[in-house]
C-alpha cells in the first residue's frame, strides 16, 4: 500500500498529531507479575513503536481478581515508575501511547489471590452474575459469581481518576476507557446487569451516568487527551440489549460523551468470535455498528475496531466513514505492521495461540509475544 494512502496522512488526535492512521488496540497479553509493567513489556511495545497510536493493553484501576492474574495495573507507584520506563521508551523512538483504563465489575473472581489481597468483594452495578468465564488459574476452573452491588458507585468514579492522575505521571500521552466488552462501564449500561433503582440505574440517563463520570474526571486529568471504547453489539461477558434498547441507549450515550471534548471514540464492531451462546441462542445483538453509531459523533474522531483490514481501512477512511483504525490481532503477530503495510507485505506470520497468554517461568515470557519475526526488506 502506497505511503500516499489515506492511512499514511497524520492526524490531529486531542493535542497530539499521529504520523499514520493505523493505531493499535488495546490486546491483554497477561505478562505484568504481581500487576507490575516488565521488561518484556518494553520490549513488546517499542517493537510496535510505528504503530499510529499504540493504546495499552487493558490496565486495571484498583486490584481485581481477573481472569488475567498478571494484568498490568496503574493504583501505586511501583506500577507508576514501571509503566514511566516504557513511554519514555515509546517517546524516545517517536511514538505515542496511551493507557487503557480498565475495571472489570461483575467478571472477576473472589478466590483469585489478587482479590483476596484487596480484600473487598467483587463489586459491580448489581448482584447479578454473568453467564460463563473460565479461571484457568484456580482449582476446578470456575466461572463468573453472583457480583456485590457496589453501595456507591462513585468509589469506582474515585479508583478511575486517580489512575488518570497516576497515568499522566507515567507520561501516557492520554487515556483510553473500556467501555467495552461487558466489563464495569458496560455493566452499568445495560440494563441486562444494571437493575439498581437509584441515580445510577433504571434510565438510560441513569445507566449512562456511570461512565460519563469517569470520563469527565479522566478531562479533568488528561484536558482533550481522553478516549472512549464501545462494543454495542455486546455478547462477550454476557451482556446485550434488545435492539431497540440498545440503539437509544448508545444513542445518547455517545452523544453525551462526545460533548465532553474527547479525543477519538472506537467503535467496536460485531464479532462472531466474541459472540458467545448460552441456551443455543447467541448472545449479542447483531447490527451494523459504523451505520448505526457513526452520525452519533460529531466532534471526536472515530476510530473503527474488530477485523479491520488495512484494505478495508483504507477505503474506510478515504470515504470519511472513519478517521482511523485499529487493529488488533494482527499486531500481536506482525510487529512491523505498519513497514509491512506501506510497503505492500503480507501479514503472514502464524499465531502462536498456545502462547497468546502467558502463566509460565519469566525466561519464557517473550515466547509468543516478542518473538514474531519482521519481513525482509530491500
């Protein structure tokens, strides 16, 4: 692909301008003992340096018992100065970064040891369980468990905006949050694991309320630097509305987010792959995300997400209907994906998935994380 294409023009993103359009997802790749940012980690990034905007992999707010025992997080300053060391490696080499702000709500575990050592319950919008989940790292491989109501909502608010603050000393150029995929802002959106009956349940205003909070504190931090993910389409994690619920709810939501000044919105679309059945009968709601949502946004820059080709990015963002992509997959095996691109190579290497995860000795960890070879070049 010519370095002439739509996806080789920079970009003005908040206060920062991308050399490319060409960003890469937020991709959980479990390799952070104890929550600590490791060399490895480093590594994994600056390979991927050329990425447009490199955004974090998911990064917990407050310790949680995830499905992901060695998540990174960004509550103490251990997790601070770690996580400094890599963005100003990224920055050395001409790169930019934000983190992905992340709580997982109803989806973490109370028997993994991270959230035993915290020491308070599995907190999310409702007790109600989702359906699913696998904990690999505890005995019997558990499920998900019926969550605590969080009594007041605006603690998590709290936990949220001082991992921006912690963010901003990391020296993250911004801050992305995971509205996604069925964790806490996505939980409290739904009305499917949202039945609280106070100021932060029943509407949509209400449901919408939660992560309009975190994003507000997250301006508060980080001025036109902050970023939105969503899934609409939900499935994963057991969450998803009828459509019409759903497109009123995102409708507003979006809309709402989108007067706070953001810097870019990713729109997440369906995925078969992440569409789980429970009854025989898939889980998400099954719609057009870049029609439907797309004229919701008139101020952020949109960002297309899931199975986006830089084919298909391209005629995306030569036509208008997105600013930019972001991919996921494919970053995690092609570390020069972006060299690849502007000079017409395959995005060939094989994934090694029985080492997408890591739960194993440190002297492995680079096995199937930075280990993908580049292509030749002339």
């Amino acid at each position: 692909m010519s370095s002439t294409s739509s996806l080789f023009q920079p970009i003005k993103v908040g206060s920062i301008t991308l050399p490319n359009r060409i960003t890469m997802s937020a991709l959980t790749r479990n390799r952070a003992p104890g929550t600590i940012p490791s060399d490895i980690m480093k590594e994994y990034y600056l390979q991927r340096k050329d990425a447009g905007l490199i955004v974090t992999e998911g990064t917990l707010v407050v310790r949680q018992g995830t499905e992901w025992p060695y998540a990174p997080g960004l509550w103490n300053q251990e997790q601070v100065v770690a996580w400094k060391d890599i963005t100003d490696a990224i920055h050395i080499a001409g790169g930019h970064i934000y983190a992905q702000l992340w709580h997982v709500g109803r989806v973490a575990h109370p028997d993994a040891p991270e959230q035993k050592l915290a020491g308070t319950p599995v907190y999310a919008p409702s007790a109600i369980s989702a359906r699913g989940g696998k904990f690999r790292h505890l005995p019997g491989v558990p499920g998900y468990v019926t969550p605590t109501a969080v009594p007041d909502p605006r603690v998590i608010v709290e936990q949220f905006r001082v991992a921006a603050q912690n963010a901003k000393e990391a020296g993250f150029d911004g801050v992305e949050l995971h509205g996604a995929n069925g964790y806490v802002v996505n939980q409290f959106l739904d009305s499917t694991s949202n039945n609280r009956t106070d100021d932060w349940g029943g509407s949509i205003e209400n449901r919408a309320r939660f992560g309009l909070e975190v994003l507000k504190v997250f301006v508060e931090v980080f001025g036109p630097d902050v970023a939105l993910k969503v899934s609409p389409a939900g499935g994963y994690n057991d969450v998803g509305m009828p459509l019409e619920e759903n497109v009123a709810t995102y409708k507003y939501f979006l809309e709402e987010a989108d007067k706070l000044g953001l810097s870019y919105i990713t729109l997440v679309r369906y995925s078969p792959a992440s569409d789980p059945k429970f009854d025989g009968v898939a889980r998400a709601t099954f719609h057009d995300i870049l029609e439907t949502y797309r004229p919701f946004i008139k101020n952020a820059k949109v960002f297309a997400n899931c199975g986006v080709t830089p084919e298909e990015g391209e005629a995306l963002v030569s036509s208008g209907k997105v600013d930019a992509i972001s991919i996921g997959f494919n970053f995690i095996t092609h570390p020069d994906l972006v060299k690849r691109v502007a000079n017409g190579k395959p995005l060939n290497n094989p994934p090694d998935i029985e080492h997408l995860q890591w739960g194993r000795s440190e002297k492995d960890a680079h096995i199937g994380y930075t280990d993908y070879p580049e292509a030749t070049y002339n």
